[in-house]
C-alpha cells in the first residue's frame, strides 16, 4: 500500500506544472504555449484554438468560459495566466 500511495505521490508531482512568469495572449498563442497554463492540456488547448478560428480573437479573458466543460474554479485559477491582446498583422 505504501508502494502505491508513493507511486501516486510521484505521478502528481510531476503532473504539477509551474504557472507561467508572464501572461499568455490567447489570442496568439500556440497549443504549446497554451499547454503552460494551469488545467490546460492537449485537449483544452486545442478547445482554445477552435475557438478563436471559429469567432476570431478573444476580446476578453471572459470569452473563455465558453470552453466546454470548464468549471467556475477552473476558469478562476486560469484567467490569472492569460491576457487578450489583438493580434498585430
């Protein structure tokens, strides 16, 4: 049982992942650079990107609680991270 609760110990720790040292424009951001924020993986980050294609850039962080299946917490902890700048041509 030990072996299992450090096993897990191990995973989450290195799941753990530090929050990036300066905001990510989501508007320009990759699904690389989106994959730096808390609570955004593979899948959220290319939630983000579809989104942006689909409506055009972001206007306001606000825009991102039309993430699916994104919680109150979640969207809370992530809108620290993240700016909404146009993109410059």
């Amino acid at each position: 049982m030990r072996k299992l609760w450090l096993t897990l110990a191990l995973v989450a720790s290195l799941a753990a992942k530090d929050p990036p040292r300066a905001p990510i424009n989501v508007n320009t951001a990759t699904a690389q650079q989106l994959q730096q924020l808390p609570g955004i993986g593979p899948t959220r980050a290319a939630q983000i990107i579809r989104l942006r294609e689909k409506n055009g850039p972001f206007r306001s962080v606000e825009e991102l609680r039309a993430i699916p299946r994104l919680s109150e917490k979640q969207f809370q902890q992530l809108k620290r991270y993240v700016t909404v700048q146009s993109p410059t041509k």
